[in-house]
C-alpha cells in the first residue's frame, strides 16, 4: 500500500483512499459500455458471489496492474506493394499537378 494510504472498511471495504489531495471518497461515475457486455459482467460477477462494483474494480485493476507493450514498428518503414505499372500511373498524376503550379506564385 502507498504511504499516506488507509483501507477502506464497511461498505468500502477492500479499497484504498489516499491523503494525498486530502480525504477522497471510492468515484461513482458512468460509463456506457454495450448492453451484452454488461449483462455478461453482471452474471459473472454473482456467480462469483461478489457485486458488480466489485467485479469491475477488480478487472480495472488487473487491466491496469499490466502495462501495455506497445509493438515498435519495423524502420525504416518498408514502402508498399503496389502492382505492376501502379508506380508509373502514380508518377504520372504527381507530374501532372506539379506541372500545374505556377512558378512566380511560390517565389
């Protein structure tokens, strides 16, 4: 537990408030999630005797308790595969709008 921590005892019970910003109560907030998630969460939360505040605080937690690893992207990146003559008609239509700037307006 972090220092300046204290659990949380009767309804609360098995939380931590710190005192770092002062006393701060357990958040109630909302949350929209789809409707058959949380019918699915609701029914695995009483098979395992607990309540739904529980089981959710319990998933953020473990969720949270994993940092995420993000995967590094090879690079340099490699270009994309692009079928034959694809490159010359790309050249084409960059030649042609380039051709259509006109040289005393970018001076």
């Amino acid at each position: 537990m972090n220092p300046g921590a204290r659990e949380v005892t009767g309804e609360n019970r098995g939380l931590t408030t710190t005192h770092i910003y002062g006393k701060s109560p357990p958040v109630k907030t909302t949350v929209e999630i789809p409707d058959s998630l949380f019918r699915e969460a609701k029914t695995v939360a009483a098979s395992r005797g607990v309540s739904l505040k529980t089981f959710l605080t319990e998933a953020l937690k473990e969720k949270l308790s994993h940092p995420r690893r993000r995967q590094q992207a090879a690079w340099p990146v490699p270009p994309p595969r692009v079928r034959e003559g694809e490159i010359r008609r790309i050249q084409s239509t960059i030649d042609e709008e380039f051709s259509r700037i006109d040289a005393e307006e970018w001076k």
